[in-house]
C-alpha cells in the first residue's frame, strides 16, 4: 500500500459556549416563558395590593428567578474542550527507473558525452531547489516506477522556512538506479492516486521520459488526478530530435566447434535515422592465451532504415579451446544516440577432442563404404565398425574391428555417435536397444538411422521388438509393399523435394556458399528408393522428400531426411541409401555431406563428451531482470542418479562476484539424474553457472549473455505529447529540468486541520441546580401561605 501517512501536530483549546434557539419552537418555548413570567408579576401586583409595598416584589421575583432558571437550562450553558491536529500538506515525486533511463538527457551532438536521463533525475533531486522549496510546505513522498508503481522508496518531512533539514543525505544514485525492463507510466500514477487517496496530497511530480511501453495510455491517469484535485506536474528528460542509432541486434554462431572445422558468425545490424549510410563491422577474436582481443576481419555493410543487413564472416578453427568473438559496428561521422549496442560478444568453444562413433551395418552397401571412409579420414573422428555380416579376419578401414555390439552401458556411453546402415536389430537386444534410448536421452548421444530394404522392414513387422527405436525415430515406417523389390519399378532416379527446414538448413550445404550449394543439389539427380513412411512425429523437422508421384502413401510424400531433439541427444533419419552417387558431381560434395551429417547428430556431445555432469540453459540470451531457469544433469561413476535431492551451484555475476546465496537446484521427479531450479538476472553481461562433478575436482560450466530489452529502446525520444496529456487540466504544467525552480510556486499547500478528540461539558447539570429551582418554588409556597393568599 502506497498511501502518503500524515503527520499531527496535536493543539487542546477550551471554550464556553450556549444553545441559542434556532427552531421556531425553540423561540416558542422563549416566548412562553416571558408570556409566564409577565403574567406571574401581574398577578403579584393584583394579588397582593393589599400587602405591605415589598412582598409582591418579593413574590414576583422568586416566580421569575425560578422561570430564568429553567430558561437557562433551556440554553444549555457548557465548555468544550478540544484537541485538533494539523495534517500536512503533501507532495509526491514519481521517478522512472526503466532502462530507457540510461540514455543522453540532451540532444546527442558530435563530439560531446551528455549526461544521462537518470543522472539529469539526480541534479534535479540533490542540486536544484526544488526538493528543497517544496519542503518549506509540504511533506515530500519519493516514488519509483518501471514495470510497476514500487514501495515508497524516501520520504522527506517538512520543514519551516528559516529551518535547515537535519536528515541524513539521501544517495539518489542508488534511489533511482534504472533496471527495469519496461515502462507502465499511465499505470504507475493510475496507481499511486487510487492508493494514496489523501485530501492533502496538493500534486504529483514526474520525472520521466515520458516513453511507456506497456499498460494503458495517459487518460485514465489524468482523469483520476482532475477527479480528486491532484496537480499534476510532469518533468520531461531526453531529447526531441530523432535519433540516430546503429545497433548489432543478433549474433548468431555456433557455441562447439571441432577443431580445424570452418565455420560462420552472423552479424544482424539495424539502424535508424542513418539510410544509405555505410557501416564498417569489425570482427575481434580473443583466444585461450590472448589477453586483448585483436581486430581479425572487418566488413563493410549499407544500412536501410529499420530493415536487417547481414555481416557474415567465414572462420576455421586452428587451436583448441575457448574464444570470445566480438562484432563491433560504426558509422563513420555520425553522433550516436547511444554507443552500448554498437557491440556484441559470444563465445565458440573450438575441442579437439575426436567424436567417438560407432557404426553398425546390416551389410556391405555402398553407403556405409563410402560414408565409412569419409569419416576415417576425418581427424575430428575416431570410428570403430560393427559390420554385421563380417567374420574375423577381414579388414575394414577403422579404428577398432568389433564382432558384436557393446556389452555394457559404459562401453556403449563412451561413445558419441551411433550410425545404423540398415542393421539388423535382431542381433540387438531388446535390453542394448533401451541403452541406445538413455544414451541418447540422458547423455547427448547421437544416432543416425539409414533404412534400406533387406533388414529395416522387419521394424515394420515386429513392432513389439523395436519399442525403443520407435520411439527415437522421427518418422512412422511404413510396411514395404510387395513391388519395392521390384527394380523395374526404380529405373529413374527422383530429384530431392527440399521443404523451407531444408533449404535454410546448414548441415545440408555442401559447397562453399549457400548459392553453391543450391546449384550442386539441383544438379544432382536423385535416388532411385526412398523407404515408405506412414507419419512424421510431432515435433520432427523434415528436409527433404522423396519426390517420386507413385510412392506417395497416407501421409503423402515419403520423408527422405529428418530429424529431431530427444532428451539431450539428437537423431536423424536417411529414408535412402544411394547418397553415394552425389560422388558422380563431386567427391567433395560427398564428404562435406556426411561430416556434416556427423557433425549434426554429434553436437549433444561436441563439447562435453563423456563427462558425468553438465549444465542445460533453454537458450545463450535472456533479458535484463528475466529469470533464468536452470536445468543439470548429474550422475556417480556408475552413471547413476546421486542419493541427494538437492544439488548447488554456483553463478559468478559479470562483476566475478556470485550470487549469495548460491541457487540450490531440486531433483526431477521424472528424471532421477536432473535436477531444476532458476536464479534471477539483475545486470546485463555474461554470467557464468559452474557445477562441482560430484566426487571429483572437474567442474562443468556454461554462460548466458544478459541483454537489455529492446523495447526499452524501440523510442528512444522524448514523448512530450504524453507528458503534456498527462498534466492538461489539472492545474500543472510541463517543464523541463531547467525550468523546475518554478513548480514549488505552483504548489499551494494543501495541510487541513482536523479534530482528535473533543469533550463537553454541561455546566446546569448539577444537583444545587435542582436544589435551588425546589427551593425558589418552595419558598414562593411557603410565603404564599404565610400572607394567605389563594
């Protein structure tokens, strides 16, 4: 509750004071009793004539002394004791503390650094005499707001002029320190004049840019401060002119790359007010032993008011380890708005560590020779062959010959990747087939699952034996019908039908350009078999179909490559072993295919490898005050779940300092070796989450780029017309912060005396009172009967 709390300075007085009659019947009664008391003196003088000359004197006076007796209490003589307190009067001071506020409090020109918004609020509020005059009459209330109206964050008593205020200073810095990520202006004041509601709150002063994002507009605000009397006074911060801003809105890389692998960064610039001007894009690697960044490429883009242009830089990896890019962005001769976004940084994770794979084949095919070579080859992997038709004594091009399939969850966990090329499953068991489903759930695995026509349909058939291969594909197979042997049916090889997914995606480009690469696939001329399928998965990304009219089945098309997030790990389905004839183009092409093809479904274990902790975020960025929620897995050396219920770690904030307490994360009550919990964002910068490997000294980490939200910065100029609907009509005014020593004139006192308590007391309601009225009568009697009169 906002409310303004008043002040009482308590005073008691004491006064006499009468009933005078006001009603006609009051007179009435008056009147009476003169009519009574003027025939009672005429009646003395008749009746007692005869009398010695003072009785009826006497008579008449005991007869009236006693009617002016009722006629006092008729009057109600009292005193009245009061106690009255003064309530003084009030005014609140409403500060901004959004984002927004960390911008220029001017105009931006070349060759000058202004101050900001929040430190202009800070003038106002430590240097300029208006806290100061307005104390002199009113109590002053200091409010902050950004997404909401906040608790009263100071208050200010008055003082009287001649006075000097003996209250410690306040840090204003730390009172209105912007971190909000959005602005309900309109809602905020809404606010504190519904809960305030004081009779002596003379007027609202808000200190503001007036740019709100978010809630209702400025009416409602200015039509609850002109319904109760409020003055509205609106202070306004920031420039008018329109900004110029150039700004790297989105770096997109990868975060593990291999070794001597080529890669991409991908910066996305937008700007505003600064059309057809060119904007230089720097690229700045900082490596494992480089204590500065170093400027390694720059790129020049045209920039178009508020669309997107793209800087795109091509890198390969040479060292292992972990390296922070950063794209910086700068138009020549142009005065900024603001200069915090003109940078971004991300870090890429370069491991030379090689991709343990497995290969399994149901036989000899082309595919698995070739793609099995390519692979070999490959120095980022390390391949051991499973070729099921095998005997001992032959020869396959690998690293390791095996006869069977890994007879443990450790063997089988070693590895990082699992290439099935038409296998039969039936020499798997049931129990292996659960170990490939937890690999790739729980520990990032990678499988690829080629399906061809000798061992593959017997999925189709036996669906009880193959539980979990169902569940890790991402496509429903379909029964093989009779004709699929038929090769009189598969004389013409089917171009590929790319869907949008894989058109844009990057595994699939096999040139050096992404326009390369879509000339060297619509050159290629197909597959002559694509393996039926009856559904695609919910959450399954197709890339290609097979394009052949008459193998379209209940869900259309066949899929001929797709593939899908499970758990921690990911698979990708190949409907068609006939990819090797893309060697007929280029060989090249051929092997860029399949290491990306590894390289895809190895990236749930690219970095981490076999290790036994790892720490999960649903994304790299998040906003500024967001809560970021934290997801680790953690297992024994057995790959087991740990017996504690809880596990803690800990976050280093961008100063290098952690967050005290540290998070302590919750065990999953589905998932035995996770654990959840969230921690809350208060600065931007990166922050680092490490986790202590249970039992050993090894840590598993990860970072996530805090961002200040954009919509704080979608205007990034003065909203004047908002301000000024806010104070029309109610007796305030727009100023700017120069202008401010005028408000305290503006701001008539607004203190009320009111009552505390009050006591009366009735001075005839006292027993001689009754006394003396008795014996006035009683003696008029008595004499009556004495000198024998009727």
């Amino acid at each position: 509750m906002h409310s303004l709390l008043a002040q009482v300075a308590p005073e008691t007085s004491t006064s006499f004071e009468i009933d005078w009659p006001y009603a006609p019947g009051e007179w009435a009664l008056f009147v009476t009793f003169l009519l009574i008391a003027g025939v009672g003196v005429w009646l003395y003088r008749k009746d007692a004539r005869y009398l010695p000359r003072g009785w009826p004197i006497i008579l008449a006076a005991l007869r009236v002394a006693a009617l002016a007796g009722l006629a006092a209490i008729l009057l109600n003589p009292h005193t009245r004791t009061q106690t009255t307190g003064t309530r003084p009067s009030e005014v609140a001071i409403l500060v901004d503390t959004s984002t927004s506020m960390q911008q220029p409090a001017d105009d931006v020109t070349p060759g000058t650094v202004g101050p900001t918004r929040a430190e202009r609020v800070r003038e106002v509020l430590a240097q300029s005499p208006l806290v100061s005059e307005l104390r002199k009459s009113h109590v002053v209330d200091v409010f902050t707001f950004d997404s909401d109206l906040k608790p009263q964050a100071q208050r200010l008593e008055q003082f009287k002029e001649g006075e000097t205020a003996n209250d410690k200073p306040v840090d204003w810095s730390k009172v209105i320190e912007p971190q909000g990520n959005s602005t309900r202006l309109a809602d905020s004041i809404d606010k504190l004049l519904a809960e305030s509601r004081s009779r002596t709150l003379a007027g609202v002063v808000v200190l503001s840019d007036g740019a709100s994002n978010a809630g209702r507009d400025m009416r409602p605000a200015n039509e609850r401060a002109r319904a109760q009397g409020v003055r509205m006074f609106a202070v306004g911060l920031g420039g008018t002119k329109p900004p110029i801003n150039v700004a790297i809105q989105k770096v997109i890389l990868p975060t593990d790359v291999q070794k001597g692998d080529p890669f991409e960064i991908t910066g996305l610039l937008q700007g505003i007010n600064v059309g057809g001007k060119s904007a230089t894009v720097e690229l700045l690697e900082k490596g494992p032993n480089n204590p500065q960044p170093n400027v390694i490429d720059t790129k020049t883009v045209i920039l178009a008011d508020g669309e997107l242009a793209e800087s795109k830089f091509e890198l390969r990896s040479s060292e292992a380890g972990n390296y922070e890019y950063t794209l910086r962005a700068k138009v020549a001769d142009v005065a900024e708005t603001r200069e915090d976004d003109n940078l971004q940084s991300r870090t890429v994770n370069v491991f030379d560590r090689p991709l343990k794979t497995l290969i399994v084949a149901g036989g000899p095919m082309r595919e698995y020779v070739f793609s099995r070579n390519v692979l070999n080859r490959n120095r980022g992997m390390s391949v051991d062959v499973w070729l099921q038709t095998g005997e001992a004594g032959i020869s396959q091009e690998a690293n390791q010959l095996l006869f069977k399939f890994p007879e443990s969850r450790e063997e089988l966990f070693a590895y990082d990747i699992l290439l099935a090329y038409d296998a039969d499953w039936s020499k798997i068991s049931l129990e292996q087939q659960k170990w490939i489903e937890e690999w790739v759930s729980n520990e990032g695995g990678g499988m690829m699952f080629i399906a061809s026509d000798v061992f593959t349909p017997a999925l189709t058939v036996n669906r009880d034996s193959s539980g979990s291969l169902d569940k890790l594909l991402p496509v429903v197979l379909d029964q093989v019908m009779p004709a699929i042997g038929a090769r009189d049916r598969a004389a013409v090889a089917q171009p590929l039908t790319f869907t949008p997914e894989g058109k844009s995606a990057e595994f699939l480009q096999i040139a050096e350009t992404a326009e390369a690469s879509a000339e060297a696939w619509t050159t290629f001329p197909g597959v002559f078999r694509c393996f039926p399928t009856r559904a695609r998965k919910g959450g399954a990304t197709v890339y290609l179909e097979f394009s052949d009219p008459l193998s379209r089945g209940v869900d259309g098309a066949p899929v001929l490559l797709a593939g899908q997030r499970f758990g921690q790990g990911s698979v990708l389905y190949l409907g068609s072993p006939e990819f090797w004839r893309l060697r007929s183009l280029s060989e090249d092409y051929y092997e860029r295919l399949w290491t990306k093809f590894a390289r895809k479904v190895g990236e749930g274990r690219s970095k981490r490898g076999v290790q036994r902790a790892l720490v999960i975020l649903e994304g790299r960025e998040v906003e500024l005050g967001q809560t970021v929620p934290v997801r680790v897995r953690a297992v024994n050396s057995q790959f087991q779940a740990l017996s504690s219920d809880t596990i803690r770690i800990e976050v280093i904030d961008p100063r290098g300092r952690p967050l005290v307490p540290a998070p302590v994360l919750d065990r999953d009550r589905n998932r035995a070796t996770e654990y959840f919990g969230n921690f809350r964002v208060a600065m931007p910068g990166r922050y680092r989450i490490e986790l202590n490997v249970p039992d050993t000294n090894d840590k598993a980490t990860a970072e996530i780029d805090v961002l200040v939200p954009q919509r704080e910065f979608a205007s990034l100029t003065q909203d004047v017309v908002s301000l000024k609907t806010l104070v029309d009509g109610t007796g305030g005014g727009y100023f700017t912060p120069a202008e401010v020593s005028k408000l305290p004139a503006l701001m008539p006192s607004a203190a009320e005396e009111f009552i505390i308590d009050q006591r009366v007391r009735e001075l005839w309601d006292r027993a001689w009172m009754l006394y003396l009225l008795v014996g006035l009568l009683g003696l008029e009697w008595l004499l009556r009967k004495l000198l024998k009169l009727a």
